[in-house]
C-alpha cells in the first residue's frame, strides 16, 4: 500500500542544505539524516553519494546513497568514541501507523541496503524515547567489503512502550559504524527490547577494524520501516513528495543561486528591511 513507509527520504533523493559536508554532528547533507559523533580525531564526511548501475540498489530504482567517509582515528576505538547514522521518527507517526506496539505478536519491519569498504558485522540500535525508553539492539551480520547488502530486522512490539500522539521524537533509529564500551555492555541480549541505559544501548560492537581504518567509507540507501512482519518492496516516492515532507523540517532558501522566490519585502532604509517569509510547509 502506499504510505507504508514510516521514514522520509529513505531513498536519500532529498539533500536541501548540501551534498558533501566535512565537520561536526547534525543534518548536514541529507535530509532527515543525521550523523552522531564523539572523540573523533579527525573530522568524517558524509555525502548525498551517486550510485551508479554497478551499485546493486540501482536496479531497484535507487539513485542516491547517504555516505561516510572516515577521518584518521589516530588515537584508536577509545571508550567514550562513537560514530553512528541516526533518523528519528515523530511519535505521533507511530501512535497512529496501526502497529499495536504493546504487543509482542504484533510487529514492525526494518530494512535498508548498506556498503562497507571494510569487511566486518555493525551494531545498530532502536531507541523509544516516550515513557518507559527501551533499548532493540541488531548486527547487521558479517559484510563483505564493497559489496550491498540488504538488512532486515521484524520488531515486536513491548508491553512497556508507548508514544505521544506530538512531535516529539518516538523511535530513534541508529546504524552505526562504531560505540566505544562506555556505550556497551557485552550481556546484552540482541534482537529483544530491554530497558534503556546510556552505558548498555547495544551489545559490545562486533569489531573496530572500520573505525581505525583511514578514509573507510560506510553508506545506506533504502531506508524503510513499515508496519508488519514482512519487508515488503521499497516504497519510492517522487521528489516532489519527498522534497514536501522533508520541508516540513528544514526549507532552504538558496539565494546564493540568486533564487529569492521564498520571501519578499521592502527596504526601509540602507540598513534595514522587513522581510516575509511563507514556509510551503506548516
């Protein structure tokens, strides 16, 4: 069915405020994708990345990835580093998907396709934030370095969940590529919710081979979470539909392109104007 897909701009088509980005954490290139980040010794970028017709989603009708490239972590895996793709999910999206989260026969399905220049398993996570917050950690299992691999992961829901029909954030959803063990705890239980805690978000990370490699490279494309026990096709959507829905969070004016469309007004003076501004989107 159509608007099954909880996620925008999964297909990374979207990238209003820039294509490439070097520097700190936050939505830098691709829209409603962020990247997360402590104890870096130099900096990553990430990327709206081009895929071409050797890259195995493009015949699924894919163009685009979202793409890390790793700086020099000199230093090494240190305790307090991490590095990890984060989209979070407004609560009230969920409260009203139809997914009857309290239940344990009832689920949700993740699935995305994911490239590694380093051959090695990546821990991810989910995190509720309303209520009671819990914990769903996965591995994506062993990749093959510079091979797609598409990832699937069936959610139940949990007695202890619970989301605010606001905007608040509902589900946070991490695919990381590296969380030091002051984020870890080697007793936890993969592929299960359990109760949140900042130094056991996800089971000990399967290995640092790509964090300590110069210049590894770590991209996603095909982001989806839909309800049911079943990773149905990716839903794409034109980008006109994509472009609205990411601008219900972030609306670029880029008068840099001499593209003043987005507001008008009057000068008042040589130092002062009034200025209105319509956001397309509420």
């Amino acid at each position: 069915g159509t608007n099954k897909n909880l996620i925008i701009n999964g297909s990374m088509q979207v990238a209003q405020r820039a294509t490439t980005y070097t520097g700190a954490d936050n939505y830098n290139t691709v829209d409603r994708i962020k990247t997360i980040h402590s104890g870096l010794n130099e900096d990553v970028t990430s990327s709206q990345h081009e895929l071409s017709s050797s890259d195995t989603p493009y015949s699924l009708g894919f163009r685009h990835s979202y793409h890390i490239q790793n700086g020099n972590q000199s230093a090494g895996a240190g305790a307090a580093d991490l590095l990890s793709m984060q989209y979070r999910i407004e609560a009230q999206d969920l409260a009203r998907s139809g997914w009857n989260y309290k239940s344990t026969s009832s689920y949700v399905t993740l699935s995305f396709w994911v490239k590694s220049s380093v051959a090695q398993s990546f821990g991810c996570f989910l995190r509720t934030h309303d209520g009671t917050q819990l914990t769903f950690p996965f591995e994506t299992g062993a990749l093959t370095a510079d091979a797609w691999t598409k990832i699937t992961r069936t959610i139940p829901g949990n007695a202890s969940m619970g989301f605010s029909t606001d905007n608040g954030t509902g589900i946070e959803i991490n695919i990381s590529q590296f969380w030091g063990t002051d984020y870890t705890a080697s007793g936890q239980t993969l592929d299960a919710w359990s109760t949140y805690s900042n130094s056991a978000r996800l089971k000990d990370f399967p290995a640092s081979t790509w964090y300590t490699t110069n210049d590894a490279t770590f991209e996603i494309t095909g982001l989806q979470l839909e309800v049911g026990s079943v990773a149905t096709d990716f839903e794409h959507r034109s980008f006109a539909e994509e472009l609205a829905l990411c601008q219900r969070y972030c609306y670029v004016i880029n008068m840099n392109s001499g593209d003043y469309s987005g507001f008008s007004g009057q000068a008042l003076s040589t130092a002062n104007a009034q200025v209105v501004s319509t956001f397309p989107v509420p």
